[in-house]
C-alpha cells in the first residue's frame, strides 16, 4: 500500500478542527441565549415599572404635602375669622341700640333706662373689640369703595371736597383685616 493513500497525522487534526468548528452548537447554548435575551426584556420592562411606581409614589406624596399645606391655610383662615358670623348677627343689634340713645329723655326713669342701654352698648362693643371687630372710619375720609358704600351724593364744597364721606348713614365694621359690612355713607360729588 502506498502511503500516499492514507492522511497524515497533521492532516488529521486539520480535519477534525474543521469538523469541530463546523459542528452545530449544542442546544442548550442556544436555549441560554434566548433566556438570557428574554430575561434582559423581563428586567427592563421590571425596571421601567419599578420607575413608573416610584414618579406615582413621590408624586403622590407631593400631592400629600401639598394637601396638608392647603388644609393648614384653612384651618388658620378658619380661626383667624372665627366669630364673624356672630359678629354680622350682633351690628344691626348695635345699630337699633344706637338709635334707641338718641331718643331724648324727660324723666329721671327714662334717664336711668337710656344709662342701662350705653352701658349695654359699651359691653357690646368692648366684647367685639376683644373679637378684632372695629368700626370702619368713614365721616370725614376720603372715600373709598373697599370699605364705603355711596348712598347718596352732594355737591362738593369749600368744607368737603370731591370724593370725601360728608356723613355716615350706617356704620361699617371690619373684622381684622376683612369687612364685614362697608359703611353707608353719603359723598361729596
């Protein structure tokens, strides 16, 4: 036999490196990239879930604080205003007592009736006083229709000017810094 039939050593191993490399891969490399592609898909899209929970997460604690900022304003304009509705009820009590001074008197009855009435009038004002209640300037000012409210006009003249309150029909009153109700008063046109 010629040894020219048979491969070399060199050429064995020639082969058998091709035929290796030429080989499929086994199956179960393939099967491990496609989880691992499937689990890089699973753990971005757990990722973007996770980033959606925590933005819903702060936001609603934003919305929380801001809850509570909101709910403090409230409470605080509540108790800074406290007592306005009595105060609305008590200002036309005020008024009729007011009227019922300026009846004038004969007798030394009616005399002590109309000094049981101031007295009852100057506790009525000392306890809206005590409640940040107090009587709106108006005779006098210039007028202004935040806290006045015009009537009647008269021509101006050497004594009150234009725009200036001539006389008051109606006190006003402001409870701290808001009115209860604005004075009626009559201006100079």
């Amino acid at each position: 036999m010629d040894s020219s039939q048979f491969p070399s050593e060199d050429d064995i191993e020639t082969k058998e490196t091709v035929i290796k490399n030429e080989e499929p891969k086994d199956k179960s490399d393939e099967v491990k990239e496609e989880v691992t592609d499937d689990s890089n898909d699973e753990l971005e899209a757990l990722q973007k879930q996770k980033d959606e929970f925590e933005d819903k997460y702060l936001r609603s604690q934003a919305e929380i604080q801001n809850m509570h900022a909101r709910f403090d304003k409230e409470k605080q304009q509540l108790l800074k205003y406290d007592g306005q509705k009595l105060a609305k009820e008590i200002l036309p009590v005020i008024d009729n007592i007011e009227r019922a001074l300026q009846v004038e008197v004969t007798n030394d009855n009616g005399e002590q009736l109309k000094k049981g009435i101031e007295l009852t009038l100057s506790g009525l004002n000392n306890a809206l006083k005590d409640s940040n209640v107090t009587e709106i300037a108006a005779e006098g000012e210039t007028f202004d229709p935040n806290v006045h409210q015009a009537i009647q006009t008269v021509a101006a003249d050497d004594e009150h000017p234009v725009d200036t309150v001539v006389s008051v029909l109606q006190k006003g009153y402001m409870l701290k810094d808001r009115v209860l109700r604005p004075s009626m008063v009559i201006v100079a046109n």
